[in-house]
C-alpha cells in the first residue's frame, strides 16, 4: 500500500520536462557575455590564396560616401578586410581588436588599411553596432549583401596590387604580436 501512495504523490507532481531544466542553462548563456567579457579568441590561422583574380568590392561609409576597394593609394597600400554583421558576437569582438592591429601597424611603418565591411542590410543596425562596440577600424556597408562571405566573421588580407594574400574564416586574435608578425610574413612573400 505504501508503493501506491509514493506512485500517486509522483504522479501528482507536475512533470517540468527539459524546457524547464534548460531555461535557466540558456539564460545564463545569454548572460556570459556581460558577465565574463570578451571571451579568449583563437590566434590567426592564414588560409594561403593562391589567386591572380583582382580583388574589388563596393560599399557605403555611414556618411553616404560610397568606396570601391581597393582604393589607388600612393604609395599603393595593403588592404585588410574584415565582413561582419551586427548579429554575430564573435564579429563584435574582433572590432577593438582590429584597430588596436591597425594602430601597431601604423606605429611599426607598415601600412595596411583595415577596413570592417558590414554585411547588414540596414545601416541604422550598423550604425548602432559599432556605437555599442566605441573602438572600431574604419568601417562601410555592403552594397550588395549577397557579396558577404560565409561564414562570418571573415578577414581577408590584399596586396596592393588588389590580389587576395591569405583569408581567415572565424574569429581571431588580432591584437597579438603574433598576429602581426603573420601579416608582415604574408606581405613581405609576395612582394
């Protein structure tokens, strides 16, 4: 008789499921970000391109002004471009670190030019993302949101004469010396 009166007081209780034991994980999630801080990136990891195609991509700074990269700079600069979207967290997080590179380069003598290009189709989510990040390298928005790689984010390194370097698919560390250290290997190899 006991056995039954345990089974019914069991049956009793209403059942919580997953959802309920998964609510809690998942907002704990959600709030890592704000709690813990920029979570550690990988270092670099260069793909080699092997690619005589030019590169070029148009886009619009938030200003309106409208940009085909790359730019004729004299003397002919290097290109880093970085795609990114407001969604993509780990994008966000690269965003100080790239101009923390940039700013390396600039007081090392190298010149490259780092460039965000934002995959967003409406530049106020652009605008809103980069004043929510502060710190950010010189930024514009895709034209045409169908030239946005995937996945994001993604960063792609050209040489002055507009051919593709290297690229790197994911997140990264940027602002390490060793990251620089690969980005001055990659241009000085294909001088």
């Amino acid at each position: 008789m006991k056995s039954l009166l345990l089974l019914s007081t069991f049956q009793a209780r209403p059942r919580r499921g997953r959802a309920a034991f998964l609510l809690p994980v998942l907002m704990s999630l959600a709030a890592w970000p704000a709690l813990a801080g920029p979570f550690p990136l990988p270092m670099p990891d260069w793909q080699t391109e092997e690619s005589a195609t030019s590169f070029s991509l148009s886009c619009q700074q938030d200003s309106g002004q409208f940009l085909t990269l790359p730019a004729p700079t004299v003397p002919p600069t290097a290109l880093m471009i970085n795609y990114w979207a407001s969604w993509c967290l780990p994008c966000l997080y690269e965003l100080p670190e790239l101009a923390r590179l940039q700013e390396r380069l600039a007081t090392s003598g190298v010149s490259v030019r780092v460039m965000a290009v934002s995959s967003d189709t409406e530049p106020a989510k652009m605008s809103a993302a980069l004043a929510a990040v502060g710190r950010h390298p010189e930024s514009c928005r895709l034209t045409r949101p169908d030239q946005a790689p995937s996945p994001l984010p993604q960063t792609l390194l050209i040489a002055p004469d507009g051919r593709i370097l290297a690229r790197q698919t994911g997140s990264a560390q940027w602002d390490s010396p060793q990251a620089m250290a690969e980005i001055l290997q990659h241009l000085n190899s294909k001088r």
